[in-house]
C-alpha cells in the first residue's frame, strides 16, 4: 500500500547533519493523548516546541494511518538527543491511540515510512 504524506512544514531554519545514518522510530509515549485528535494535538504541541527552539521530528504518524511531514528530512531535528539528531536523516513518531483498528492502519504506515 502507498501512502500520502501530508505537508504541514514549520517555517524554521534546521542546520546541516553530520551524517545520514540514522532513521529514529519513536512512540510519542504520551498516555493521556490517545482520543481522536491525538495525531493533532501531538502535531500542535511539537510546532510549538519547535518555535521555542524545543523538541520536534520530521513525521508524525497516527489517525488511523495519516502520516504527516512537519520538518525537513535531510536536516537536524530535536527529538532524540544530541548524539543522534546530528545523524539522524528522519525522526518518525507514532501518536497513541486506544482504538485496535485504529492502531493497527497507524502501524501499517509507520513501518511503510
């Protein structure tokens, strides 16, 4: 299956990687976000942080399989510490859900990304 990868790109400036080895796949691990809107709330609290020069990652991934890009591949992004985010090409993050369908479409366009 293919997947469209919706564009919502923060308008910062991201600095130049050291290196293109890594991919980071992480969980939001927020247990008190997990309703319908869990992909947009996460999605606003990151542009957030990253206007405050804070945490954020190039793809979030939940709403029942929706993948969104709000950060440049290719460039440093913040969200796995400072040994990794200078190598880091992409940082993906999954929004929980409590919904198993729901779930298992999110799981399936994680792993695709």
């Amino acid at each position: 299956m293919n997947y469209t990868i919706e564009q919502q790109l923060l308008p910062i400036t991201q600095k130049k990687l050291t290196s293109n080895s890594l991919v980071i796949a992480h969980e939001s691990g927020n247990a008190k976000n997990v309703g319908l809107l869990a992909l947009e709330n996460e999605i606003v609290y990151m542009k957030q942080q990253a206007k405050k020069n804070g945490a954020f990652t190039s793809h979030w991934v939940g709403g029942g399989g929706r993948i969104i890009q709000i950060a440049q591949t290719g460039k440093i992004q913040y969200g796995a510490g400072k040994y990794a985010n200078p190598h880091a090409y992409a940082q993906v993050e999954l929004a929980r859900t409590s919904d198993p369908d729901w779930f298992k479409k999110d799981y399936q366009a994680y792993v695709w990304l």
